[in-house]
C-alpha cells in the first residue's frame, strides 16, 4: 500500500528547499500538484526531469472525483503532493485530500519546509504566543473589519493580495489605531520588506512599501484586563449565597472581566476570609 507525502516547497528562495523534500521530487513518480507548469519549472530549476513521473493536478477547481482519483492511485503507490509554494495545506488544496486519506487508512507523511506565516510571525517582533492564522482575509470591507474586530488577544496573521493590502490597512487604521502592526512582503525573496509599527501610523509609513508581491499581514491585540469593581464582588456574593461554587462564580467573572479564572478565584476566596 502506498502513502500520501506532503510535501514542503518554497516560498521563493529555493535555498530553503530541505534535502529529504529533494529526495522526493527526485525519486518520486507520482505527484498531485497545484499547478503543473509551476511545479515543472521548479523541477526543472532544480536540475531534475520529468520524464517518468506522473504529474496530475489538484487545485480548488478540481472536479469533485479528482479526490477519490488521486486516492486509488495512492491505495497502490506513494502520492506526493505539493502547492505552489509553501504547504499544500496551509490556504491550499490538499485539505480535502488529507481527511479522505485518513478515513481510508492511508498513511500520512509530511516532509517539512518553509512556512509563510510562522517566517513573518518570527520577523515581526509581535509576542509569538498565542498566535492565529486566518489564512486570506476577505474581500469585502465590511467583512474584513468585522474580523478585525471580533478578533481577540494574540496576534494575528493574514494574507492579503496587493491589489488589497493599502485599502485593508487603512481600514484597519481606523478601526483600531492602537493596535501593533506588522506587514511583511515577498519573504524570503530578494525585495523582502518588514515593516511594523502602530495602525495608526500607516499612512505615514505606507510610501515605504512597494504595493507588489505577496504579503503577509499581522496585528496584536492586547489582552484586556478589567478591574473587579465592588459592584463586581457584590454580584458575586449574592450569587454564592444562592448556593453556586466559588468556581463557578470565578468562571463566570473571568469572562466577564477577561481575566484569569484562577486569578478571579483567588479574589473571591480573600473576599470571603474578610
């Protein structure tokens, strides 16, 4: 039986292509790829021919049977796929593929490489922990700001195309001036750019940036801590004289307040030896 192997290509500088993923395209014979001329040329860039190998196509418009295609073949020969740069899973095609692969009892390998989002996560100087990827944001303005919004403590990261990234940014300018920003573009390539600086700052800093290429987008959202006020633990006595736990009230508050529950906790225990 054969596998499904995923397969890491990069994002621009073919440096950063890793041996075992090397190995693949070199000795591989059957591939499922984003885009087949794409994945051609890198071959061909890489020295490596393509004579004896099976190159099938597997994007967003793939018919609905391409799936359970590739599949069969792989029930019986080892299945590398690829996008056209990047993951084949992160905001890519072979998603679909994956959980299909899984509930046929495939196996799964994946040979790793360069990622987008965690490379700008490492350039942007914003706190790593927790982070969120939202993959493409929408078109839709409306839609976008309501994603900014909505979103909560962390930092967040976005691709945007760059017919997009002024009219996102002075969006977000003004929905959240305060919030830190980070945009990188073409990484890893040879007109890299990373910039950062406060929402409300873009159009100042936007003649800084080459509106070409790919970008990735990152925002940090502070984490809110409001103040228990005393009309806070009064709420909170009444409620454990009706008979709720400690725990319970402290869970409630800590979503209330966007505090830790531990921390509420321990208020309310102090609040009740006074």
């Amino acid at each position: 039986m054969g596998k499904i192997i995923l397969l890491n290509t990069p994002i621009g500088n073919l440096g950063d292509l890793t041996p075992r993923v090397l190995e693949a395209l070199t000795t591989g014979s059957l591939f499922a790829v984003e885009d087949t001329r794409v994945f051609k040329d890198l071959l061909g860039h890489l020295g490596i021919g393509v004579s004896g190998k099976k190159i099938l196509s597997l994007h967003d418009q793939s018919e609905p049977g391409q799936v359970g295609r590739l599949l069969e073949l792989a029930e019986s020969s080892d299945l590398h796929v690829a996008s056209e740069a990047g993951s084949p899973i992160v905001s890519d095609p072979a998603f679909p593929l994956v959980v299909e692969a899984q509930k046929r009892g495939l196996k799964i390998e994946s040979y790793s490489g360069v990622s987008a989002p965690i490379m700008a996560l490492e350039l942007s100087g914003l706190p790593p922990i927790p982070f969120q990827f939202h993959g493409f944001l929408p078109r839709e303005s409306g839609k976008r700001g309501k994603i900014f919004e909505e979103a909560g403590y962390g930092t967040h990261i976005f691709f945007e195309a760059p017919t997009r990234i002024d009219e996102t940014l002075d969006e977000l300018s003004e929905l959240l001036p305060e919030v830190e920003v980070a945009v990188m573009r073409e990484l890893s390539k040879k007109f890299e750019q990373a910039l950062r600086f406060r929402a409300r700052d873009w159009k100042e800093r936007k003649k800084e940036v080459t509106l070409k290429g790919e970008f990735v987008l990152l925002l940090h959202k502070p984490e809110k801590r409001g103040a228990a006020s005393g009309e806070h633990r009064q709420l909170a006595q009444e409620i454990l004289e009706t008979g709720a736990s400690p725990k319970q009230v402290a869970k409630l508050l800590s979503l209330i307040l966007e505090r830790p529950t531990k921390e509420i906790y321990s208020l309310l225990n102090r609040q009740n030896r006074d």
